[in-house]
C-alpha cells in the first residue's frame, strides 16, 4: 500500500496530526500496535489547559532540590537507580529552569496555548463529541497560605500577560462551588478558561474515527520496524509493506525508541504519572476537577469514578511502577474530598514525553527526508494535540505557519 504520509501513533498527538494532515488533501495512513488513544492520551487528567503557558521548570532552590531528590515531597520522586540514564537529560532540563529561560519557554508556547481550545472545538464539532467535553475550567486548592500567595503573584505577573484569567476564591467562595470539600483553606483559584473532558480516552478515539470515516486509513504494526529506502519510508506487515515517501514519529514517549533505531539521538526524558480511580461515596462528586495547590495531585470526574492523578516520577520509561507518590497522596485526598474504595486493583502508569525545555518538537529532520517528528508535549500533549498536527501539516504541505515554527524545530538542542 502506498500513500502520501504514514503517521506512527495514534495517540491525542498523532490522530491529530493524521486529520490536519487529511484536511489538507494528503493521503494518509495512521498506524499504531494498540487501538487508538489507549496510552499516555488514555490515562491522563484531562485537561485542556488553556492556562498551561509558563512550564513546570526544574526547581532552582537547593531546598526544594534536595527535597526532591531526598523523595521527601508528592509532587515528584526520583529512581536514584535510573541516574545513570537520565541525569544528561535532567541537567538540561536544570539548565533550562532560569528565570530567563522560562520566560522564553512561556513565550513560545503561548502562541501553542492559546490556539488550543480552538483548535479542538473544531475537532470535538466534527467528531460530535461536545458532550465530552466540560467548560467549567478547574479549581486549585491550598491549605498553605504561603503557597496561595505564590499562585495569586503568579497570577498578578506572568499570566495576566498570557491572556490567563484566574479568579481568586476564598474558603467560603471554594465551598460554595465543591460542597464536599473539606477544609480548612487559605483559599484558591478558580482557573476558568481551561476544558476538562470526561474520558480522554474517548475523546482520542472519537477524533481518530473521524479520521476513518473522512477516509483515512487506520492500521496495526509496530513503528519499530520503520525502514527507509530511496526516498521512501515502509513499515513492514505480514498483509503486505505500508510505504510512504513522508514519516511522522507520533509516538509520544516511545517516540526516541524509534528515533535511535535510526542513528537519531535527542535528549527525550520522560515524567511518568499514575492514577487511580476511586468510586463515589454517597452523591460527593466534584463539578469540575480539583488540583490539590499544596501536594501536587488533581481529582477529577470522570465517568462515573473520580480519578486520581499523581506529580512526576523520574524513571526510566520501563522501569516497573513504583507508585509511592500515589501512596503518599491519597490519604491526603480523603481528606480533601470524600472517595469510596479504588475502583481497580492496580493503578495505571504512563509517562509524559518530555524534552529540558518543555516545549514540544514539531518539524523535519534535518538530514533525513521525509522524516518529520511531533511529539515531546510533556503535561501537555492532551491540550496541544490538536494545534502542533495544524503546525506540522502546514509545515509539510508548504502552507504558511500560524506561528513562528522555529522554537519547536527538531536541531534545537
Ligand atoms: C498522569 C498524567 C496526567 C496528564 N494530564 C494531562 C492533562 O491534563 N492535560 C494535558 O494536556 N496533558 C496531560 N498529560 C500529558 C499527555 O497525556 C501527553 O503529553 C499526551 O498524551 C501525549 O500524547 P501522544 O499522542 O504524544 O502519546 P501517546 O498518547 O502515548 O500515544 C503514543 C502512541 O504510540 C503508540 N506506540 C508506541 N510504540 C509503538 C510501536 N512500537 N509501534 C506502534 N505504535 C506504538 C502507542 O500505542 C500510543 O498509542 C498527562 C500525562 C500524565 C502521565
């Protein structure tokens, strides 16, 4: 079979990259090993986070360091065994946490951020999966009056700059919208503009049926198998070769184990992250979801459950879970809100694909044609999906970028 491009994962990056790719007349096959959006675009919080410009940096104060690496907070632990592995990637990421590179960082993500919710309106109308979706932005809670006020500056400062409007509530005003929460609060912040959506997974697949029913092609292999040859790209199936004389690796975090069977070597990390779900307790359901400001952990409504979802967990990708962070913080989540028993024996593990300047890689490779890579949306990949596949296919199909492409380039570092 040949075709005009093969996209490898089908997850919230890829499947969108697959449809703006489509819309712009290419003939696209879209493969994945796994049915569609059942990873990292499966377990995630959900949220469409309109505010998510300035990037969760690596910490500059050594007490807060030496807290993280001691695995004394929620927010992260650390496999002191995977070291060997992740420390280059982690000291550019340490690298990249000054004041001035987190403000370049914010300012090129913005203009990614703040196409994101219209590009997935476009998406959700075509797929009929408005339902799926909820307005009401998230609430962020804290006990810690100190931590309040940081978030309040934040608010004040760098986001009033990127267009993010955070309401400031008080214990009574948080009550009034979550009944069921538990104080006592120094208060918190309603985060209004963001989306919240109550399957991730869903909303995934309903975009990558869309796909199939304006008449891409969905198919199973593994990416792995990638070959090229005189211009030209083929992944191998036992039903015959798929080729392609354009490639995009959509793989999320598996994406750098394709890239190095190539000879390509990009400092790829990833931030693994848990969840659980739990089953309500008497009618105690959240309207919205709820970040926990103080310990780094959210709670949010999904289909029925409430799912728990955890801080970072540096590791290598395949190392076995080890959901201490998970341990530590759901007692503190009892507390906040009422949650019946967990809802399944295990919890779930997946990893956000990162790279030391959180921001995403979207555009060609050099030295490889045809090769195109969009993927390293770190916590944000739910919400930029959409948007980075618009930017890649203009990219591709020579059409002018709505935003400057170059802080995104794949030579960056
Ligand atoms: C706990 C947690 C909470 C998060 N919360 C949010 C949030 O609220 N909002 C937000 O925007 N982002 C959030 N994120 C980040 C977001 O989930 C990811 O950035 C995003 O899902 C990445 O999407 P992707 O399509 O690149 O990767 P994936 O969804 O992982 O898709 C990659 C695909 O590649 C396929 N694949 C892998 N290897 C092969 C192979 N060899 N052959 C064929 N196929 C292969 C996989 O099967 C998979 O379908 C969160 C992440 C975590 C872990």
């Amino acid at each position: 079979m040949r075709s005009d491009v093969i996209v490898l994962g089908a997850g919230m990056v890829g499947v969108s990259a697959a449809l703006a790719l489509q819309s712009r007349g290419r003939n696209v096959v879209l493969i994945d090993r796994r049915p569609a959006a059942e990873e990292t675009s499966y377990g995630n919080a959900g949220l469409i986070q309109r505010e998510g410009v300035v990037p969760y940096a690596f910490p500059r104060a050594w007490k807060t360091i030496l807290k993280s690496a001691l695995n004394q907070t929620t927010q992260s632990h650390l496999h002191w065994s995977a070291l060997p592995w992740i420390a280059p990637a982690l000291y550019q990421y340490w690298r990249h946490g000054t004041p001035e590179r987190v403000e370049a960082t914010s300012h090129a993500a913005a203009p990614l951020v703040e196409h994101s919710l219209t590009e997935h309106e476009a998406l959700t109308q075509a797929a009929g999966a408005t339902a799926l979706v909820r307005r009401t932005g998230y609430l962020k809670v804290f006990r810690d009056e100190a931590l309040l006020a940081a978030e309040l500056a934040l608010d004040q400062g760098s986001r009033r700059r990127w267009g993010i409007t955070a309401e400031a509530k008080t214990e009574a005003e948080l009550r009034a919208i979550e009944p069921h929460l538990s104080g006592p609060f120094a208060g918190g912040v309603l985060m209004s503009q963001p989306w919240s959506v109550a399957s991730p997974g869903a909303l995934g697949k309903a975009y990558a049926e869309l796909f199939v029913k304006r008449g891409g092609t969905f198919l199973t292999a593994d990416a792995t198998m990638l070959q090229s040859a005189a211009d030209s790209w083929t992944i191998p199936r036992v039903e015959g070769p798929v080729s392609a004389p354009h490639v995009v690796i959509a793989l999320g975090p598996w994406s750098d184990e394709v890239l190095r069977c190539l000879g390509i070597k990009l400092p790829f990390f990833v931030k693994r992250g848990y969840h659980m779900h739990y089953r309500q307790l008497g009618n105690a359901i959240p309207s919205r979801p709820i970040v926990d400001g103080d310990n780094g952990y959210l709670l949010s409504p999904m289909n029925g459950v409430i799912r728990l979802t955890t801080g970072a967990e540096f590791a290598r990708h395949k190392a076995l879970p080890t959901p201490v962070q998970l341990g530590k913080v759901e007692p503190l989540a009892r507390a906040l809100f009422p949650l019946g028993d967990r809802a399944e024996t295990a919890p779930w593990l997946g990893a956000r694909p990162c790279l030391p300047d959180m921001l995403p890689m979207v555009g060609a490779v050099p030295g490889y044609s045809g090769l195109w890579i969009d993927s390293g949306h770190h916590h944000l990949g739910f919400t930029l999906g959409p948007v980075t596949g618009r930017l890649l296919a203009e990219l591709m199909t020579g059409e002018a970028p709505f935003t400057d492409p170059r802080p995104y380039r794949v030579d960056r570092f």
